[in-house]
C-alpha cells in the first residue's frame, strides 16, 4: 500500500511545532535565574543526561564551549564509575532528564547534595520528579505529545530540551556582548574558520605594500608593479601620508590614450579616492566589497586613512578558500 510519507513529516512536523509553543510559554523568571546562575559560574558548566537526553545535554555544552563558556558533557553511567570525580566545588551542573527519576542521575544529585558548593540545575518534565524536587534552580518543560504512534517515541520531547539548550547559549552571549570575532577564537580552522578570518590575518604589510612616491613616472612605476606583481600601487606623499592608488588595469587604459606614457607622472593619473577598510574587517566581507566595486585591492587602515597598514587583495583572499 501506498503511503503518503510528506504528509507523515509535516504531521511530525506540527506536532514539533506545537511541543516549541508550549516552550515558549513556559520560558520565565526561572529561565532568567538559571542564565544568570551560568554567567556567575566559577567553576566549571557541566551537563549530563540519559539516551537521548544526553545527547542533547552533550550537543548543549558543546554549543556554550563554542562560545567561551568553560562547559563540558559527562556520561552519567560513568559517574558511578569514577567519573564524579571530574565534578568539584564551584561547578554548576545541569541535569537533563524528561522524567527527572533516571536511575543514573540519581547519584550525580546525591554527590551533589554533599557538596554544597556545587549548584545543581534540574531541567525535566516531571514536576513530582526526585531531579525536580532535589534541584537548587530547576525548569519545568512543558508535556507534549511525541510525534510517533502511541506517544512513547522521544521526538516532541527531545525537541523542546534541544531548543530549551540554544536559548540558554544565546541568552549568555547576549549579556556577555560575544561578537563574531570572539567566536572566530574558538573555531579557527575548517570552512568556519576561514569565513571568520579577518583581513589583518592575510593581508600585505611593511616592505610586502607596493608603495609608490606620486611624483614619480610611470617608467617607475612599471619596475614597481614588475617587482611586487600584486596588480596595484600605493601613492604616497612627502609626508609618506597616502595619497592615492592606480592598478595594472589603469595603465593599460591610459596607454591606449597616450602615446609616451612613461613620463606620465602618479598623481595626474592616479585615483584619489582608493577603497578602504578596517583592519578587523572580515575577509569575506572584504571579498564583496571589492566584487560590487569591480577592483582586486583594497587598502587596510587602523586608525588613520592616510596611514595605511596593509593591503588585501582578492588573490590573497581567494587562496584562503574563502568565497
């Protein structure tokens, strides 16, 4: 017999749908004291649960380590094996648990109980529960309906504990103002990496910046750019304060329209106005620019403008696999 199965998964769907609107509403000052508790933490962020809540916990501390908070995951069978040892005074433990009465909960809330410089933080569904009742701040998931037959598949359930764990992590970064370059730090390699560089991290510096005076020919400039081979020069003044810049590409337009080109001087032919940016500009951001623009290099600045302290160029971005 035929099924119909996208019908089957928008009905899933739905019902996952309905389970997050239940979390909605049920987030309120008990959230609030659970993120505070967590930003406050001198010790160590440590999640733990059972099947697939531990799952979740663990994809939950591994999303705070993300993102600059000390966290980690410890299997909780494992801790009636040695492993409360990696738990100890000034952590925050945060339990997850659907019915909150997992047998292998039980002792990390007991080792809890005995340390009371540890916080233990319940989050389950069951309000009678042992986790619930024996939790120093605890969150109260809303009942839903799983979304398989006969209501015992966790679905609904572990979807509401995954979203419950991302607005943890996104409420502590908003109070601690994490910004994108703060997140760069702990992913620096991979394709995550790469979008994250900044220009400062590839561009040219020093002696590698094709400078250029702008008073002198364009005889000199062509030793320049047969030298450096980067497609542009740099124009600077007496004063070394930047003045302007001109690329291969400008040459070739202007030796269509002159016929001694050499005793041409830069700055009657240079552009004045060269395209800048911040030196923690992200590379990619820089890559658009300078695509919308139609050029190949950009000028990097600190502080001054007339005081360059790089040059980017759409080759050097390109060859950090970043598009």
């Amino acid at each position: 017999m035929n099924k119909n199965f996208s019908l089957i998964g928008k009905e899933v769907i739905n019902k996952e749908i309905d389970a997050l609107k239940k979390l909605k509403k049920s987030i309120n000052k008990e959230f609030d004291r659970i993120v505070n508790c967590i930003l406050k933490c001198k010790g160590k962020v440590i999640f733990s649960g059972v099947g697939k809540s531990g799952i979740i916990s663990n994809k939950i501390s591994s999303t705070l380590s993300s993102l600059g908070v000390s966290s980690f995951y410890v299997d909780a069978g494992s801790c009636s094996h040695g492993d409360l040892g990696m738990i100890s005074s000034n952590d925050v433990v945060v339990l997850i648990s659907h019915s909150g009465e997992s047998t292998e909960l039980k002792n990390i809330v007991q080792y809890t109980k005995r340390n009371r410089n540890i916080t233990l933080i319940g989050v389950t569904s069951k309000k009678n529960s042992l986790l619930y009742k024996s939790s120093d701040l605890k969150f109260l998931l809303p009942t839903v309906v799983e979304a398989g037959p006969g209501n015992y598949i966790p679905t609904s359930s572990t979807t509401i504990q995954l979203c419950f764990g991302d607005a943890l992590a996104i409420s502590t970064i908003k109070r601690r103002n994490f910004s994108k370059y703060d997140f760069k730090k702990f992913h620096p390699s991979g394709s995550l990496g790469a979008k994250l560089k900044t220009v400062d991290e590839l561009m040219y510096r020093g002696n590698d910046i094709p400078y250029i005076n702008e008073n002198s020919n364009i005889k000199m400039a062509l030793k320049i750019f047969n030298k450096k081979n980067l497609g542009v020069l740099i124009a600077k003044n007496k004063k070394n304060n930047i003045t302007g810049i001109i690329s291969d590409g400008d040459l070739k337009r202007i030796s269509y329209k002159t016929d001694n080109i050499k005793k041409l001087i830069i700055k009657k032919v240079m552009n004045k106005s060269p395209v800048m940016v911040r030196q923690n500009t992200l590379a990619a951001e820089a890559l658009s620019i300078m695509n919308s623009k139609k050029i190949t290099a950009l000028c990097v600045f600190k502080n001054k403008k007339n005081k360059i302290s790089g040059l980017i160029t759409m080759h050097k971005i390109l060859n950090a696999n970043i598009s």
